[in-house]
C-alpha cells in the first residue's frame, strides 16, 4: 500500500508540478536576456505567480516521495515504474494546458507503458 501511494505522489505530484510551473512560466512569457540582472527580474516575476508556488510545492512532494521509495526498493525498479509519469505529463499537458500532441507522441508514450507494464511484471 504504501508502496502504491508513493508511485502515485511521484506520478501525479512531480507531473502535476511541471504543469503548475509551465503555466507559470508561459504566463510570464519567453526568457530572452540571460544576464544575471535579467534573470533575477525573470525569477522575481515567477516567483508572484500562485502557480508557481503550487508547483514548487507539488514537485517537492514528488522528490520526496522518490527519495522514500528509494530507500527500500531498487533503483531499476523505480525509475522505469516512475516513467509513467511521461503519460500523466501528456494527458495533463492536453488537459490542463490545451496542448495538442501528435499521434507520434502518443505512439511513444504507448511503448513508454508498455515498457513499465514490463518492467512492473518482472518483479513478481
């Protein structure tokens, strides 16, 4: 149970934090100067959007969770299992973000479950 629960942070908080950042960060618009002046204005307009804090917050969830799972299951394990996380990225970009994704996209993201189904039945 506990096992499931952590898989289900990482998969949904971490994803849904990479969500909550890009809307930030896209209310905010391109980054074009890279000096250090520029890029301190830059992340103190980031650092006034709600969505970013939520991210932030969502994708620390995420970190820990793995770090716990880490500490009794095997690193081969995890990070295929924690993959799943590139087709919560998809359904939630087109979701919550309205981007389109090709059918490519989600031909790879099919292999990407297919390959954790795999790796998930190799533990049994």
């Amino acid at each position: 149970m506990l096992e499931a629960l952590l898989f289900f942070f990482i998969v949904v908080a971490g994803t849904g934090g990479e969500l909550c950042v890009s809307r930030a960060m896209k209310g905010i618009g391109e980054v074009h100067d890279f000096r250090p002046r520029a890029l301190l204005r830059f992340v103190g307009q980031a650092l006034r959007i709600p969505w970013m804090w939520l991210g932030v917050a969502l994708m620390a969830l995420g970190f820990f969770s793995l770090l716990a799972i880490l500490s009794f299951l095997e690193v081969s394990f995890v990070v295929p299992v924690s993959a799943l996380s590139y087709a919560a990225g998809a359904f939630g970009a087109k979701a919550f973000l309205g981007e389109r994704i090709s059918r490519n996209r989600w031909l790879g993201i099919a292999v990407v479950c297919i390959g954790v189904t795999i790796v998930w039945w190799s533990r049994r």
